[in-house]
C-alpha cells in the first residue's frame, strides 16, 4: 500500500503545484478561465495560494503521514468546487474532466491512507 500512496502523492503534486503557481502569477489562461467561469480574480489568487498549500502537504506527508489527510482533504474540496464551477457557468462537461480526475485521485489517495 505504501507504494500506492507514494505513486498518488508524487502525482497529484505537480499538478498542484503548477497550477496553483501559475494562478498565482496571473497566468493570461488562468485569468481568462475564472472571468468565464464568472468568478472573481481574488478567488483565484486564494485557490492557488490552496492548491500550492495543498502540493508542500503531500510533499510533507512523506516524513509526517498524518499530514496526508489532510492534503488530500483540501485537494478534493478545491477541486470538486471547480467541477461545480464550470457545471454552474454551463461549460462543456469536458472543461471539467481534468478537475474531476484530480478529484478522483485526491480521494483515492485518502481512502488508500485510511486502508494502509
């Protein structure tokens, strides 16, 4: 089970990462993305701000594992709420897969913690 867990982690880490950091840099897609989703621009520096608090908490859960619940936690809100983002605004389901997959594997990666 260790592995698996390592395998989810190690996953969910870049795109965590890197899309919380270019949320907060002000990405032209990322500012584009949440005028169509007709949110503010202040909601999207906060949701990279959680992403990239999200990212260290699986990077610490390595040496401190009760962490990971946590992380995991926090991932699967942030990334349900941009489901039901994109759901509210009427896009194409299909801008709303990546955000449902990283749900999918934020939940994963709890249910595994709390098997292991």
């Amino acid at each position: 089970m260790n592995i698996v867990l390592i395998v989810l982690q190690s996953f969910l880490i870049f795109p965590m990462a890197g899309g919380g950091a270019t949320k907060l840099a002000g990405s032209k897609n990322f500012v584009d993305m949440f005028d169509s989703l007709r949110l503010p621009q202040w909601f999207r520096v906060v949701t990279g701000t959680v992403q990239i608090v999200g990212a260290i908490g699986l990077v610490i859960s390595y040496w401190k594992p009760e962490v990971l619940q946590w992380a995991g936690i926090g991932i699967a809100f942030t990334m349900f709420v941009a489901v039901l983002a994109h759901f509210r605004v009427k896009h194409h389901a299909s801008s709303a897969v990546p955000a449902l997959f990283i749900t999918l594997v934020a939940v994963a990666l709890i249910v595994v913690r709390q098997v292991a």
